[in-house]
C-alpha cells in the first residue's frame, strides 16, 4: 500500500488488478479503480495462465 499512496501523492491515476479476496474493499479506499483478475490457485497449469495473461491485456487494452 506504500508504493500505492506515494502514486497518489505524486498524482498519477492508480487502477489495481487483484484477484478478489476479501480485501479488495481496503485497498479501493486507496486507488481509483479496482478490476477483478482472473488468478488460478489450482496449481501451474499453461493453459489457466494463459487466460491470466489474456485478462491482463484485455485490461491494459482498455485502460490505454
């Protein structure tokens, strides 16, 4: 949260990608938007990463 503060201080619009825990109500206290991320805790699977990597471009794409 640190490093999420100082972004804000220094005014830089701060969006996190998180996996929804529990604790995604603290942390959009400190952010301007929180997006939930497809994150498998299942074990090390390629293909499940791959969707991973797919949802964090999906979001970069429409972010930009």
């Amino acid at each position: 949260m640190p490093l999420i503060r100082r972004l804000n201080q220094d005014g830089y619009k701060v969006c996190v990608l998180t996996q929804f825990d529990g604790y995604e109500s603290l942390v959009a206290k400190e952010v301007d938007q929180i997006k939930p991320l497809f994150i498998s805790s299942k074990g090390i699977n390629p293909f499940v990463d791959l969707l991973t990597i797919f949802d964090f471009v999906k979001y970069f794409i429409r972010l930009k």
